[in-house]
C-alpha cells in the first residue's frame, strides 16, 4: 500500500515509500514474522543536467544529454534500485515445518538513474 | 492474485502456498534468529543473508523438522536398556541445489526425569542410522554416543558431519535413539525411566540455498 504521493512530490529519481502487508495478499495464515515489511520502490524523474546525488552513470549523464536534444528520439534514464538489502522471513512450509529464511533484495534503500 | 502469486512464491522458493494444517510452536532459537537479524546493526550494514550468525555456518535457510517416528520395543533385558525410538523426518521440502552446513538434533526430556539416572548409574546414549523401517543399519558404528550422569530439560547433538554426506534434497530421514542404564561394575540398580521422561525430538537443519550459493561462488 503506498500512501497518495505528498502535495508536491518531488520530481526527482529517488525512494518511494511502499509498505507491503502480507494480511493484504492473504498471506498472513503461513508467515509468521514479519506481518509486513517496508519495501519502498524507485520512482521519480531523471532530468538532464542530472544532478550528482542522483546516483547515476556517465552513460545515463550522455543519454540525458541526448534526451535534451532529441526528446522523441531517445528516453530518459530509467529511475531504479541501485542498493537493496535482504530481510528474514519466518514461516510455515507445505509440511508445517518452521522456516527462517533470508531473503535477498527485498528492501529498495537506494535509487539512481541508469 | 493467480499468476502473479505463484510467481511470488517460486521466487521466495516455495512451490506452492502453504497452508498450514496443525502448525506447531515456533522453536525459541528461530525467533532469537530472527529478532537478532533485525535489531543488530551490525557495524558493517545489514547482517549477512548468506550466513546464520547464531551458529557462524554458512546458510539462509533454517528449518526446523518435528520427529514423526515412534517408540520401538526395547529387545534387550529389562532394565538394561531405558528407551528405544525411532526418530523419522521428512525432508521433503528441502530443494535441489540446497547444501547442508549444519544439523543439530534437540532431545527435549520432562521436569520429572530430572531424577533419572539415579545415583551411581550412567545412562549412555546411541544414535544409529535406521532404514525408515526403524531398523539400525547392521554393523553399522552409532553416529553419536554420549554418556551422561544427569539429564537436563534439553540435549543438543550435533549431527552436521554425520549428515553432509547422506542427506539429499527430498528424501527422509531415520535415526535408531538408543538409552540405557549402566551402574558402577555394570550392574544396574533398579528401573530407569523410559519413555515417560521423553518429551520430543526436532531436528534443526541450516542450508545454503542456490541464489546465495551463485552469490558466495561469484563473489
């Protein structure tokens, strides 16, 4: 569930709040912990100049440039996770056994354009 | 949620949903597991998923096997032998590709065994591999043996040597419990308790899962 963007969301690429309840997939009956994790996800623009905070790689820098001078021709830089971490999840498996197990890339921590 | 759920469950590597029919407890070292990795900032980032620091193995799956086996008749002269169990997990839900780096088995006994053995007696412990028919392997070495002269509310045995090299994915797993009593000079003083000291059996079992192997491997 991500919450309305704020009044003036800022345009640029960066992390979005997501908080992903399992209760809402109907998961809830075989995971045990958490009930839900915030996962986030990336979103924003990635505008030329790009600007240094945003993470992003010379070859996003020259495609941005490009995009300026032949919008139709050639998009944006995409707005992606370039740093996640992992979570642990505890839960019944189809033979009632318990489960703990890490699971990589499953919290988006950081965005950059690519 | 069809396709895409099922899509979700293969990535967290399930094959199908769950839907848990007699869910049991949830053993205390997994919840300690659990909460550890979510409190400790540890001083470099996020904990390792690719490693159980409780136990410093590699492995990002740590389950938790119930014994569904059952007593056996002890064979041997009274009082001689105290209990006889055959102990049977399925590991059926362990995957291709998953490698074992730790097993640990949990003998958990009752409050009212605490006075078993009595004094001058030792109760010696054997753990045997067993065909799922709960018949020891003949000939065959005990995997464990340990001798003890005071039983506490829970005994760990570990069990990883012992199981690296048997134990593939989808099969399951026999073990032959043996206890017996032996007193000073091999004679043993009155009856010991058996059975009803016995409260349950759980097998824990760490493994490296595939992704983390291709992870550790490019890494």
């Amino acid at each position: 569930s991500a919450p309305s963007p704020p009044l003036t969301p800022s345009p640029l690429c960066k992390p979005r709040r997501l908080y992903i309840s399992f209760s809402d997939v109907g998961w809830e009956n075989w995971i045990i912990a958490p009930q839900g994790y915030l996962a986030n996800y990336c979103g924003g623009e990635c505008p030329f100049p790009l600007a240094a905070e945003l993470n992003s790689t010379n070859h996003a820098v020259l495609q941005t440039m490009v995009h300026s001078l032949d919008p139709q021709g050639t998009p944006q830089p995409c707005c992606v996770p370039v740093r996640l971490s992992p979570i642990s999840i505890l839960y019944y498996d189809n033979s009632d056994n318990v489960v703990l197990r890490h699971y990589e890339d499953m919290v988006v921590d950081e965005c950059g354009c690519r | 949620l069809g396709p895409q759920e099922s899509a979700l469950l293969r990535s967290l590597g399930l094959s199908a949903k769950p839907s848990p029919r007699s869910p049991g407890p949830v053993p205390p070292v997994l919840w300690r597991i659990f909460h550890k990795g979510r409190t400790l900032p540890r001083p470099g980032g996020e904990p390792e998923p690719c490693r159980v620091e409780e136990f410093n193995v590699p492995g990002n799956i740590v389950r938790v096997f119930a014994d569904q086996g059952r007593f056996l008749p002890e064979g041997q002269p009274q009082g001689r032998l105290c209990l006889r169990k055959l102990l049977f997990f399925n590991l059926s839900a362990l995957q291709e590709g998953e490698r074992l780096t730790m097993a640990q088995l949990e003998l958990q006994f009752h409050h009212n065994s605490y006075h078993w053995p009595s004094p001058g007696q030792v109760l010696e412990l054997r753990l045997y591999r067993a065909s799922p028919r709960g018949l020891p392997r003949p000939g065959r070495s005990p995997l464990v043996e340990r001798s003890f002269v005071q039983l506490r509310k829970s005994l760990l045995l570990d069990l990883s040597a012992a199981l690296k090299d048997g134990t593939a994915p989808g099969r399951n797993l026999a073990l032959v419990l043996e206890i017996s009593a032996s007193g000073d000079g091999g004679t043993v003083r009155g009856p010991c308790a058996g059975s009803d000291a016995f409260a349950a059996t759980s097998l824990l079992l760490v493994t490296l899962g595939p992704r983390c192997r291709a992870a550790r491997s490019r890494r």
